[in-house]
C-alpha cells in the first residue's frame, strides 16, 4: 500500500511540474508576442539620417524622394545575427587590440592660418581646371588647383571634372561634391566661381600643361607672368601639378583646407554613405577591404599569379589596346617578387587570418567587380563570410541615383572606408592613398599597409609546402607589420640617389600624410573627426 501510494505522488508531482512548464512557456510567447520590437516609426534608429541631413536631401532631392533612403532599415541579405565582440574573448585574447587605433601622440589637425597669411586681394584673371583621372585623383587635383589659384592671385572657376577617361562617368562637380559649401569654405582664400562671365572672349584665354611637382617660383613666375596677355589660364591636367614639399607652410595648410574640410561630397552621397556605414556598424567593428583585383587594374600592372592562360591574355589584350598605358611588355612575375602587384583575393584572407582577425569579422568589400567573380574570391568568402558590398548593403532602389556613375559609387565607398574601424588596401593607388591621409588628419586611424614584397615570399612557401599557416606564420606577419597600422610619422622624402621627375615621384605624396604641415602636437582640434557631418 505504501509503494503504491508512493507511486501516486510521484505521477502527482509529474503532472505539476508539467503543467508549470507549460504556463511558464506560454507566458514567455505571449509576452514576446505583446512586447516585441516596436514599429519602424518607434525605433531608436540609428539608421535614420540625423535632422539637418534630412533638411538638405530633402532640399536636394525633394519631399517625394524621402523613403529612399530609410525604405529597408537591413536588407535581406544582410546577416543580422548578434555577435559578441567578435568572439574574442573565446578565440583570441589579445583580439580586441587589432581593432584599437594606433598611438595618436596627441597628434591634432591644425590647418588655421598664420598671421602672415593674406586673404585674395583683387583678382588678376580666371584659373579654369579640367581634371583628370578617377575620383581620388580628381579630389588631389582640385585641391592643387586651388592653392595655385592662391599663388597667382585667380579666381577658380568650378573645375570640370574628367568625363573622358577609363571611367566615362558623365557626373559634373555638383554632382559629386557640395558646390556651394566648397564656394563658402574657401570665402577666405580663393574667389570660386561657378562659370566664367559671358563677356570673356576666346582670344583672352591660354591653355596650359603646368609642369608636374611644380613649387612657388614656377607659378609666381612662368605662370603668373601670363596676366599680362590673357584672361583666362586653363590648366590642361591637374594631376600633381603641385609639389609636396618645400612650400610655404600657409599654403600647405590651405591644401588640407581645400581637401578635408571644403571638399565636401554632395548631399545625397554623404546621405546614403552614412547609411551604409551604420548598417555596416550594426555588426561591430568592421574592415573596409580595398581589394584592387578589378580588370583594369590588373591588365595596367600585368599581375597574373592565379589567373588562368586564357585570362592572362584577355588582361594583354587590353593593356596592348589602351594607347594611355605606355608599359606593354610586362613579366608578371618580376611584378610581383618586386611587390608591385595587388594581393590576390586568397592572399588577402591568409593576411587577415595571420593577423588574428577572426572569421566572423564584417568586412566591407570597397571596390569595383572583381576579375572572375566568385571563382576567385572563394577563398575570401569561405574564410571570411561575412562579406559586405554597397549592393548588399542597400537595395536597389537606394543604389539607382547613383548607377552607372562611378565617381559617385567610389565616393560611396571612400566614406565608408574613411569611416571604418580597419581600412586594408590590397594595393597602393590613388584611393588607398586618398583614404589613408584623410584617416591620419581625422585622428590617424588603424590603416594596415601590407609589406607586398616580404609577402609573396612567405605566400610562395605556403604554395610549395614548405611553410604552414599557423603560430609561426602569424607571430611573423604580426612583428612585419607592427609599424605599418598607421601610426603617427613625418611624410617620407625622396628615395636617396634619384634626380629628376624620378625624385619627385619617389617621394610619399602630400595627400597620404599631410604630417608634419597639417598635424600639429597638442594643437587645438578644428574639426570633427568624421567624414559624415551630423
């Protein structure tokens, strides 16, 4: 009798408990059903465009255009899981330093002009400036143009930008940049108009091919001494036009007036970049990967490792085609033992990998379409896949003001990459340039510059078999590249021993490192420390 009743409290004490369970479980759905994540409307958003951003676009765009721009807060095909610090705590201990800013030193942005400095007196005629090149180039160009409209004492007429070249983008200024607030901006430096008055004539204007690297007595000179038998100056290039050293220090400063505060983007692109950078923020820290592994450039420098003989010819039978590339027979492997070539897509992930980043990183993929699509960046997705790009990022609608005009998109991707956590360019062009001097006047940002040349050796054994990836490996990468993040250091001279043209472009450029002549210790912050204004 005792057994049974036993058994009987038992069974008793079951259905309780089951019964308790079930009350608990049913409480908790209804409770995320009542109480789950409030409307659209209701949301602390970090998407929504600030107030004054709102009231620019919506000047810009107008009104009816507002949804494009908050329509999809994340995108489908945007990974929306949580992370937890990337996981660092689990998997690497010392992993959260690989997303802190190098040292800073106390470095600030001083760009103020000195006593000395004079404001435009009268007007001796018009510098007209047609650019050339893709977006970077065009931006170093503009700024060049107007520290020389200073020195001679003209007023710039809004340059023209490059519509002729590779890109055959149709974008003018207004387009890709605040033509206003540039005007205002430079109120103190240079006169800026819009287009030059009607009653010029023909006969008045001269067109120039100012010698590249030029410094002050070129220009007061030569080229001022123009006045007395024309109008109107229009300088034919304005690619390095201006030399990056031995110029006064107020028209140093004035170059980074001109390219990090006057050179603003356009309403809507500074708009829509911000989006992007939020959405890619929703994750974490993120890399922008600046993977130069595009058809042109990889047919200009004549990298062909991992590509296949039918593809290395496609690349030759470009680069033979475009009368622009003076360079034709190239050897692809000379290119690349001498660290000339781009990383590969594959190289990129085992650089990253040795580094400590790991495998749930977010990384933003700036860059064109790549050579070969999926077939070579397997090896980065499946290391690293949260793979991002600005067409995952924003739907279609979002992207549509600014298809088919790649000035516009490289501006996209140049906010986003400014604005990053990490910005690793695979390759030394004019955009990781740009990126990296802007990144070092807002505060010298984590910015890895991979040593290409000691690379390809280590990646070339991991080929052979004779080097594993693992501890040794990473402890190498890691010492390699322990001076190459970013850090606070004076803008590099001329390589010893060259003359010439060649000593001028041996030198770091003005724009990677504007340090020493824009960055001062202990100097007085005059500037936000975001591309984005809010």
């Amino acid at each position: 009798m005792m057994q049974k009743r036993r058994w009987k409290n038992v069974g008793l004490m079951r259905k309780m408990l089951s019964c308790a369970i079930c009350t608990i479980a049913m409480m908790a759905l209804l409770s995320v059903h009542l109480h789950g994540a409030p409307p659209y409307s209701k949301l602390p958003d970090p998407y929504r465009l600030p107030h004054p951003q709102i009231e620019i676009r919506d000047k810009i765009l107008g009104k009816e255009q507002e949804q494009s721009w908050t329509s999809e807060i994340t995108p489908p095909s945007v990974y929306k899981g949580p992370l937890s610090s990337h996981q660092c705590s689990d998997r690497n201990p010392n992993c959260t330093k690989l997303w802190k800013p190098p040292p800073n030193r106390n470095y600030m942005p001083c760009t103020q002009p000195s006593p000395n400095y004079t404001s435009p007196s009268e007007s001796r005629g018009y510098l007209l400036a047609h650019t050339n090149g893709g977006l970077n180039q065009m931006r170093a160009g503009i700024c060049d143009m107007v520290a020389i409209a200073h020195i001679i004492n003209a007023t710039l007429v809004v340059p023209k930008l490059d519509k002729k070249s590779y890109w055959q983008d149709s974008s003018n200024f207004s387009d890709v940049f605040d033509e206003d607030h540039f005007i205002k901006a430079l109120a103190n430096d240079v006169k800026v108009i819009k287009k030059l008055p009607n009653e010029i004539g023909s006969s008045m204007k001269a067109v120039k091919y100012f010698k590249s690297w030029s410094g002050m007595d070129y220009y007061q000179e030569e080229i001022a001494s123009m006045w007395a038998d024309y109008k109107v100056i229009r300088a034919a290039k304005t690619d390095s036009r201006l030399a990056n050293n031995n110029l006064p220090p107020d028209i140093q400063k004035l170059r980074c007036r001109a390219c990090y505060e006057a050179l603003r983007f356009a309403p809507q692109i500074e708009a829509m970049g911000k989006l992007l950078v939020d959405r890619m923020r929703s994750n974490g820290p993120y890399i922008s990967l600046h993977l130069r592994y595009e058809k042109d450039m990889l047919a200009f420098s004549g990298c062909t490792h991992d590509l296949s003989p039918a593809e290395a010819n496609e690349l030759k039978t470009i680069r033979d085609a475009n009368d622009n590339w003076k360079v034709k027979d190239i050897d692809p492997m000379e290119q690349r033992s001498k660290g000339f070539c781009p990383l590969t897509p594959k190289e990129a992930a085992i650089f990253l990998c040795a580094l400590g980043y790991p495998s749930n990183t977010p990384i933003y993929i700036a860059a064109g379409e790549i050579y070969g699509g999926d077939s070579h960046m397997g090896a980065l997705q499946s290391r690293y896949p949260m793979l991002m790009r600005k067409e995952n990022l924003a739907s279609s609608e979002e992207l549509e003001p600014f298809t088919n005009h790649l000035s516009q998109l490289a501006a996209l991707d140049y906010i986003v990459s400014v604005e990053s956590d990490v910005f690793f360019p695979t390759y030394s062009g004019n955009m990781a340039r740009a990126v990296e001097g802007h990144r070092r006047f807002l505060g010298h940002r984590r910015t890895i510059s991979p040593d290409r040349k000691a690379l390809v050796r280590l990646f070339d054994k991991i080929e052979q078999g004779k080097l594993k990836e693992g501890k040794y490996l990473s402890d190498h990468v890691i010492e390699s590249h322990r001076n190459r993040q970013g850090s606070p250091r004076k803008r590099k001279g001329p390589i010893s021993g060259t003359k010439g043209t060649d000593r001028f472009r041996s030198e770091e450029a003005f724009y990677v490192n504007p340090l020493p002549d824009c960055l001062c210790q202990g100097g007085s912050r005059n500037l936000n420390t975001s591309i984005i204004i809010s």
